[in-house]
C-alpha cells in the first residue's frame, strides 16, 4: 500500500476567475467586511478619511481596519505578520483587494488611529445593542492586569534608584581618591590614566544627574518606567508572576451574552475608587438609567459605593474584612451590630457603645466615634478585644448605605455568584486562549488603541457565534 498522493505540481489547473470565490457566503471575512463598510470613519475620526488632490494616495481606513480585526480575531497582532498574511492569505487579500501595504504603513494605521479604534469598539456595541444582544440590566464590573512593554529592570523605585545613586556616589570617591595618588603599578598592570579617569568620572557624574531626576519623579509618582513611561509597576495574580509592570484594564461585561460594554485602561495597581466610573460609563454607552453592578471585594470603597446607589446603581459587592488590633475573630468589627434606633453599637457581650464625638479623618471626611469607657474597664474579655484602655468603633458617614449593600449582597449569593462566569469569561477567552496578555504597544493611547482591537475582536466573535447558534445571520452581516 502507497501514501496518499496529491496533484502534480506540474500539472495545469483552472482556479477559481475571482477572489470572491474562494470566500464562503457565510465567512466571517464578510461579516468582518460588512462592518467596516458601513461605519463613518470621517465621524469616528480615521486619519486620510478624506483623500487630498494631491500627493501619494493613502490606503482607505476601511480596508487597515478589515486587517486588523481579522488580525485579532486570528491571533495576529504583530505588524509584520500582518503583512505577511496580506500577501499569503487568501482570506485577507479578498478583504484588502489585494492591497500589501508594508509593516511600518500598518503599524501607524493604529498609531495615529487610537481614539477612532476606541470610538469603533463602541460602535459596534452600539448595532450589538440593536440587535438585542444587551440585556441593559445587571453588569459585572472587574479589572486585569496585562504587562507592559517595559521589563522589570527598566522600572525604578525609591529603593532601587537610592542604591544606584549610593554605588555610583562610591565609585565617584574611588576615581578622585585615585586622581590624588596619580599613576601607580598593582599587581603588574597599569592603572587608568588621569584623562581616562576624569572621562570615567564625567560619565559618573553624568549618571547620577539622570538618577537624582529619578529620584524626584519617583517621589512624586510612586514609580517611574523608563521604556513605557505611563506603565506601573503592579501585582500580576493568576500568571505566576508576583510583581509586573503593567496597566490595569477596568472592564463592564453585560451579563446577558457575556458581551463587554466598556472599559478603560489604567494604571492603578488596584480596583479600588472605580466602580462608580465605570458603571457610569455603561450607563451611558447602554443608555440607561439604572443598572445592577456586581463586583468583587476589591471595590469595596463606602465613598464609591453610595456615590453608585445615589445614581441608579444597585451594588453587589463583597465585603471587605476590616482590619484591625483585635486578638480574637469574635471581637472583629463585624461583631458589633449597629443599632439604628438607638444610635448605638451593641458589642459581643452585650454592652452598649454611645455615640462621643465627630472627628475629621482620611482627608477630611467626618467619622462618628462610639466608645464606652465604664464597661470596658470592667469588662473580663477585654484583653481578648482590644490592647488599648477601651474599644472604640468608627462609623463612616455612608455606613448606612453599605448596611444596605451587605445585606442585600448576603440575600442574593446567586446572582453575586454569577460574577465571575460573566466577567471571567471574558478575561479567559482574550488572555488564556487568544494569549493576549502581554501589549505590544507603550503608552496609554496606544496600548487603548490594542485594547479596543482585542476587545472588538471578542465581541464580534461572540455575535458570531450566537448567531450561528440561532442560525440566523447578523444584521451588519
């Protein structure tokens, strides 16, 4: 028995008259096609939109984009590989006309197009919305964190810049201690010149004027990266990787389809303070009025929170464990119930805690103080609560509100729970199966740019495939 044998290389053949043909009917090619064909990139903001009289002709946006969103959808992100499919893939030469712009051409396209790629991300939500893909009702908000284009060695802090600027202030003092001496023999090899060692020294000198400009932008903003100047350095959970330099992309996912809504890159190292933001971001590109949020434990902020619910937004969101100097797990915050008509708090053994005063703390916000001196000097458990002469309980002025959110939270576990399978989805299929976790671009408007393109990519991969579920073909299709 023989292999199997394919056609002759030699042999004549009729390939299909047009490219047309080599395209089903119901590829993603068109619908990716249909899409571009029917946006306003003049309106979006797409440089050469319009074409000048005079000069080299540009390539039409329309077609750059139809590039990378098959790009992205394929895992191809490089422009160089981009260019390399133009002019091998059948796929993309019916989707570029055959056009083969070269690589610097198709990395400037999402260069110079950041805000427009953003703004067609959002278009897109816009017709997904049409269609009823948006249930407009509940929406998970979370954050993840994709690394920078900057390794770990090209990010300074105050301790790493201090130790540079002490090993070169050392080297310093050694080069003028040996100028003083002169040229002198050690161990039968000459040591540096005089000139050799003030060239050295002018180049030390040199250095340490960069460090301590270091050391002023690193006490100002916490951290400097020297390759992508607008990444942090952040905690990087889930990739095994501890500290990263990064961005933190905060991301809303209707929980419907699991399609995303919005998102905005940032370089926070945590959640904390955004959810009130981004709910009100997908209030507006959703276009209502009232959402239900859900959130992890990591925006658990009470200022963000009732800034939330005096909006329209009804939270969901874990509670954070307060901290604390208690000895035992039943004398934690938690443990002191609040009384809402008495005004007081009721600790673990039954002793009433009065309101004392109203003291201004973390930048001026007024906190109530409960205290009660008389049964904590009597109280037998106090070493067990507490190190200090009495226990005092701080309210905060939004208390109320987060009494609300917790209890609320506590009676809908189910639909809490649902968090994760809606936002994670997203998360996995971008980072863990497409790999998209690393940004090949630096600084925030580009690196915006690569997030709108992926997150693009997965929304209408996602109305594909529910539409091919339904078999019914797309609107924009």
């Amino acid at each position: 028995m023989g292999y199997k044998t394919g056609v002759d290389k030699r042999q004549l053949s009729f390939f299909p008259a047009s490219l047309d043909e080599y395209v089903p009917e119901e590829h993603i090619c068109r619908v990716i096609n249909a899409f571009t064909e029917q946006l306003d990139i003049a309106a979006l903001g797409y440089k050469y939109a319009e074409c000048k009289r005079t000069g080299c002709s540009p390539y039409d946006p329309r077609m750059m984009l139809n590039l990378y969103i098959y790009g992205y959808l394929h895992r191809v992100r490089s422009s160089r590989r981009l260019r390399d499919e133009a002019r091998r893939n059948v796929e993309v030469m019916w989707l570029m006309d055959g056009l083969t712009p070269d690589d610097k051409t198709i990395c400037n396209f999402r260069k110079d197009n950041a805000q427009a790629l953003r703004g067609t991300f959002l278009e897109f939500v816009r017709m997904s919305r049409m269609m009823g893909l948006y249930g407009e009702e509940v929406a998970a908000v979370d954050g993840t964190k994709f690394r920078a284009d900057n390794s770990l060695k090209n990010q300074w802090n105050e301790t790493v810049v201090n130790n540079e600027l002490g090993r070169i202030e050392d080297k310093i003092s050694r080069y003028l201690a040996a100028l003083e001496e002169g040229d002198r023999e050690e161990e039968g090899r000459k040591e540096p010149t005089a000139e050799e060692l003030k060239a050295a020294l002018g180049r030390l000198k040199e250095r340490k004027a960069l460090f301590e400009e270091r050391k002023t932008q690193v006490a100002q903003e916490g951290g400097i990266s020297t390759v992508d100047p607008d990444a942090r350095l952040m905690r990087n959970g889930g990739d095994g990787r501890s500290m990263d330099v990064g961005y933190n992309v905060q991301t809303v996912v209707d929980s419907k389809y699991h399609m995303i809504v919005e998102f905005k890159v940032t370089n926070s190292s945590n959640d904390f303070g955004k959810l009130h933001e981004m709910t009100e971001k997908a209030k507006e590109v959703l276009e209502v009025t009232e959402l239900t949020a859900l959130a992890d434990k990591g925006y658990y902020a009470g200022a963000d929170i009732a800034a939330c619910e005096g909006n329209g937004v009804t939270c969901l969101v874990a509670k954070k464990q307060a901290g604390g100097t208690v000895k035992t797990e039943g004398f934690s915050n938690s443990k002191f119930i609040y009384n809402r008509e008495k005004d007081v708090y009721v600790c673990p053994c039954g002793k009433e805690m009065g309101y004392k005063c109203t003291t201004k703390k973390n930048r001026g916000v007024p906190y109530r103080r409960y205290v009660n001196y008389e049964a904590c000097r009597t109280c037998p458990r106090k070493a067990e609560c507490t190190k200090r002469d009495y226990r005092e309980i701080w309210r905060l002025p939004y208390h109320d509100v987060l009494d609300i959110v917790d209890e609320r939270t506590q009676k809908n576990k189910a639909l809490y729970r649902q968090r994760q399978e809606i936002v994670e989805h997203v998360f996995g299929t971008v980072k863990a199966v497409w790999g998209y976790k690393q940004y090949l671009c630096r600084t925030m408007p580009k690196v915006t740019a690569e997030t709108s393109l992926a997150y693009l990519a997965y929304n209408m991969r996602r109305v594909i495939n529910i539409f091919a579920e339904a078999q019914v073909k797309p609107l924009f299709g």
